[in-house]
C-alpha cells in the first residue's frame, strides 16, 4: 500500500499466516493463564497446609495440657487408694517432758547400743517411745503429730507390723508397767534400725531379760511368740510425732494413744451380817403313868 514517501509500519499477511498467529497467541495466552492457575493452586495447597500445621500444632498443646491435667488427677486418685484407710495425717502441737527410769543395763543393736539411763517421754498426756537410736530429746521440746494410725492383727510391712505387735503386748500383756516399756522401747529401736529377724528380736529380748528380770517365768522363746505371734483380734492406735523448727538429729516419737484403764485399788472390806430369831417351847411334863404333872 502506498503512503506517498512513507512505509506502512504494519505489514500485511496472508489469511492463512494471520490465523496461524492468532491461533500462536491464543495458544500463549492459554499457557499463561493455565501456569498461573496452577500457581495459584500451589499457593492455595500451601497455604492450606500451614493452616494445617498451626492447628495440628495448637491441638498437640492442648492434648498435651490435657494429659497432663488428666495425670495430676489420676495421680491424686492413686494416692487416695494407695493411703490405708486406718491412716490419717495429725497436726497437733506438744511439748515433752521426760522421766528417768534409772539404769537398765546395756542393750546392742549392732554396731550401736543403749546404757546408762533409760528415759520415758510424756507427750499430749501420753506416754512416748524414742525411734531414732542415738537422737536426742530435751524437756520443752516441742512436737508436732505427723501420723496417727489404727493397726490391728493384719497390719503387715517391714516396719509397722512390728511396731503394731510391740505396742499391743505392751499394752495388754504388760498393762504399760516400766519394765514391759523398757523391753517395748528395745525392740522399737532394733525394728527401727532394720534388725527385725527372728533371730536378732530375740537377742535383743535375751539382753533386756538379762538386765532387768523381765517375765521371769517365761523364756526367751516364749516372750517372742507372746509378742510377735499373739493369737485372735486386737488394735494398736499410735501416733508419731517430729520436733517443730529444726528437728535434725532430734528423736522422732511414737506415742500409745489408747487411753490407760483406771486402776481401782483393792481394799477387802468384811461383811457384817446379824440375824435374831425367837423361838417358844411348851414343855408338858407327864408321869410314869402318863398323867399331866
């Protein structure tokens, strides 16, 4: 086409080349928006799965506080079974004072023994046992209850089913007399240093036997089964007590707290009883004959 000196700045194509360059365009444009849907799914996909990473992420912390409040409950549910139900925790407060039994003779557990004075703690109005060998325990100390316990004939353990036995024997058999407090307090020290077989309780009954003449009638054999193997039902409530403040090195104490049965004194009095009775008699006197004289 003429345009005078000018050229036409477009040029002209055939039918056939001008559709075919049409169809090419098309074509890209087709490619293009096609790579930016598919771009634009893949940020889609992307994004849905941060969504889902932040709420996984969210559920795992709850799930986890979930847990964990669904152990602190299971955990206090399994203490509660696990507590016996003849055990409670005490929080009374008292001070000690102490009585001298005199000298006892000396007592070994081992490696450690026991002589010179013997000592019997008061505590809430009660009397008291040492548990520690070797602490100590001045008058005016103060104590708090920590434990109390009601054992009977089925208490086991390594320790408490001993104790249960000793307080019993004490407190039945030997009706809370010194020297029965004495062979208590020796055999509650060799439990409470581990020294509970048969062999070494019996020992240590041997010894207090020795020293202070207990049970004379009975041998050692026989106070063992009279306090370790008693027969039918019986209880032991007792209550165990640690020094308030700083209680390092102090003795941990055990007190009976059945109550103690009042003695009456037996005063034989004589019975005085005077009964008068009366009688009349009519004597009617008679000869040899018979007739009335």
């Amino acid at each position: 086409m003429n345009m005078g000196n000018r050229k036409c700045p477009f040029r002209l194509v055939e039918p056939e080349r001008a559709f075919f360059v049409v169809r090419i365009s098309e074509r890209k444009g087709r490619t293009w928006v096609f790579s930016f849907a598919v771009r634009l799914l893949k940020l889609r996909q992307e994004r849905q799965i941060l969504l889902f990473k932040e709420r996984t992420e969210k559920f795992m912390k709850l799930k986890s506080k979930i847990t964990r409040i669904i152990s602190f409950v299971l955990t206090v549910a399994l203490l509660c079974g696990v507590v016996p139900a003849n055990y409670k925790v005490a929080s009374a407060a008292s001070s000690v004072s102490l009585t001298s039994l005199g000298r006892k003779g000396t007592v070994n557990f081992g490696s450690k023994s026991k002589s010179g004075t013997w000592w019997q703690m008061h505590l809430n109005g009660k009397k008291a046992f040492c548990i520690d060998l070797g602490y100590t325990c001045h008058t005016g100390n103060t104590y708090a209850a920590q434990e109390t316990h009601h054992w009977d004939q089925d208490t086991g353990g390594e320790k408490h089913g001993y104790y249960a036995k000793i307080i019993r024997w004490y407190v039945l058999d030997k009706k809370r007399s010194n020297k029965g407090f004495v062979l208590a307090q020796a055999l509650i020290w060799s439990v409470a240093e581990g020294r509970n077989s048969k062999a070494q309780l019996k020992d240590v009954i041997k010894q207090v036997k020795n020293n202070i003449g207990i049970s004379p009638s009975k041998t050692v054999d026989e106070l063992y089964e009279a306090i370790f193997e008693p027969d039918g039902n019986w209880t032991a409530d007792l209550t165990f007590w640690q020094k308030t403040g700083n209680s390092k090195k102090y003795q941990r104490l055990l007190t009976v707290d059945a109550e103690e049965s009042e003695t009456i004194p037996f005063e034989p009095k004589s019975i005085h009883d005077y009964t008068f009775y009366r009688q009349r008699i009519t004597v009617l006197k008679k000869d040899e004959a018979g007739k009335g004289l």
